[in-house]
C-alpha cells in the first residue's frame, strides 16, 4: 500500500492542506481557513492538526511545511516573522511532530513555492525563481534541482531589506495596496475589491496596479541582476491581479535588466498558486524522511 504525505501551506491570510501520493498527485485538498479567525496560538496549533486528521489517513509518512520567514528550517523553529505572529518564535516543527506523532519538516513558503512550481515546469530550469505576493513578499531560488537556501538556510529573504522608504513590502504587499488606495481614492480598498474596480474600467484602480507594478518592477529587477534565472513564477493571492500590473512591472525591468532583454527570461503567473507551495513541501518531506 503506497505511503502519503501530507503538504501544507501557512500564509499570514490562509492556510490550506493536501493529501499527495508518492508521486505528489493531489488526492484531496482541505478548504482555506482563515487566520484572523484564529485568536491565540494554541488555537492555531490544533486547527493545524485538525486539518491533517480531516483526511482521515492511516498510510502518512509525515508533513511538510511551508510557512512564512525568516525561519530556522532545520530546528524548524518560525523566528521573528513580521507576516505570521501568531507562530512567531514558535518551533513549530515540534508542535506538530508532538501532536501529530509524525515526522514534520518546515520550510520557507517562497522557497517551497518555487520547488513545487519547478517540479510542474515540462522544462526544468538549472536556475529558477519565483516570487509570492500576498501579506508579505517573497522570493524563492531553485539552482540545479535545489532550492538556494544560502550559507545558513535564510537566503532570498530580500523584502525586509531595508530602502529609503521603508522597505520592499513597504509596497508589494497586501497592506502596501491597501495604503496606495487609500493615498489615491481616500478609502482603504483590500487587493481583490481594488481588481473588481480595475474589471469595471476604474481608471484610480487600474493606476494603482500599473503603480504596484513599478515597486515589483524594481524589486524584481534585483532580484533578477543578482542571479539571472531561466524562468520567474509569480504566485500568492495578489497573483491573481497580473494582467493589471504585468506591463508595468515587465516595463520597469526592461529598463533595468540586460539580461531580461537579452535572453527573454520567462516570466508568469503561476497557473498552480498554493497547490505548488504544498507540492514543494511535499517533495520537501520525501526528500527528508529518504534521507
């Protein structure tokens, strides 16, 4: 009887679960829940665990984790996340592992996201990004079949750093489009009530996403300078708004990439979202528990 691996994926908005087989087919996927229904950390622990027992499976080999960072993946310890506070300095790894009495690996969510996201590629890139756009921002590095994670296992947290302004999800960020609607119409408008105006032809909401556009624009074109990838993914809920900000962004790194315009690096939306972030830590398991 084949074994199955649990992948799930903790946003700071939503957390969601699957049940894959041994070659990560999805079997079944849980609903979202959201977190700010969620008052304490405890309660967030047992609704972690009631999801993995709603698949009622007796065949688990163990669960894999995305979650937001920076994060001590090997100790499986979340540490100061500006974007899950519920779990912040929490080990979550042994959390689960007490309660679920299984084997748990965590990961970042970007990073996670960008291997699930490789694996769905027909075409494998040696060098491979991907960025989530959500209630933070984050970026993801694939080299070689790998995730890049760095010397001590906390690369590509690039949104914290630090710019004139604030810093990257000062902007790229659900609560940086809530600001930019409230500086531009004068009411705080969340992204997807901002796409269902830029739908309807709102010439103040389709601004504010060639706005959007612009900041990712430029994050994204250091992001690309410093390790030229074959291909970039773009994931996470705000994902959803591409076709509103894509010429913007696509624009800004023209102007600021000679390898974009060299080389026509691929860049998307991603057609799986949270699906590869489980799928990633999925693999993220297997890969362990074979090790």
């Amino acid at each position: 009887m084949s074994k199955k691996i649990i992948g799930m994926d903790i946003g700071g908005t939503t957390f969601s679960s699957s049940l894959f087989d041994e070659d990560l087919n999805a079997i079944k996927t849980s609903p979202k829940e959201l977190i700010s229904n969620i008052s304490s950390t405890t309660d967030l622990l047992d609704r972690l665990v009631e999801q993995v027992n709603s698949f009622n499976c007796n065949e688990l080999i163990g669960i894999g984790v995305a979650c937001p960072g920076p994060l001590d993946s090997k100790k499986g310890i979340i540490l100061d996340t500006p974007n899950l506070l519920l779990l912040k300095n929490i080990n979550l790894k042994n959390e689960l592992e007490s309660r679920t009495n299984l084997p748990v690996h965590i990961e970042n969510d970007a990073n996670l996201f960008a291997l699930g996201e490789w694996k769905k590629q027909e075409y494998k890139p040696s060098v491979f990004g991907a960025l989530t756009l959500g209630t933070g921002l984050g970026f993801g590095i694939v080299i070689n079949e790998k995730i890049f994670s760095g010397g001590n296992g906390m690369a590509a947290e690039y949104a914290i750093s630090p710019l004139d302004h604030g810093n990257w999800e000062t902007h790229i960020s659900i609560s940086g489009i809530e600001r930019m609607a409230f500086k531009k119409i004068g009411k705080k408008l969340t992204p997807k009530q901002l796409y269902d105006l830029a739908s309807s032809g709102d010439n103040n909401a389709q601004n504010i996403w060639n706005e959007f556009g612009v900041h990712l624009g430029l994050a994204m074109s250091h992001f690309i300078n410093m390790i030229d990838p074959k291909m970039i993914s773009i994931g996470g809920g705000v994902s959803k708004a591409f076709k509103f900000f894509s010429k913007s962004m696509i624009s800004t790194i023209k102007d600021h990439c000679p390898s974009y315009v060299k080389n026509e690096i691929d860049i998307s939306e991603s057609k799986h979202k949270e699906l590869s972030a489980q799928i990633g830590a999925a693999l993220l398991l297997q890969t362990n528990v074979k090790s």
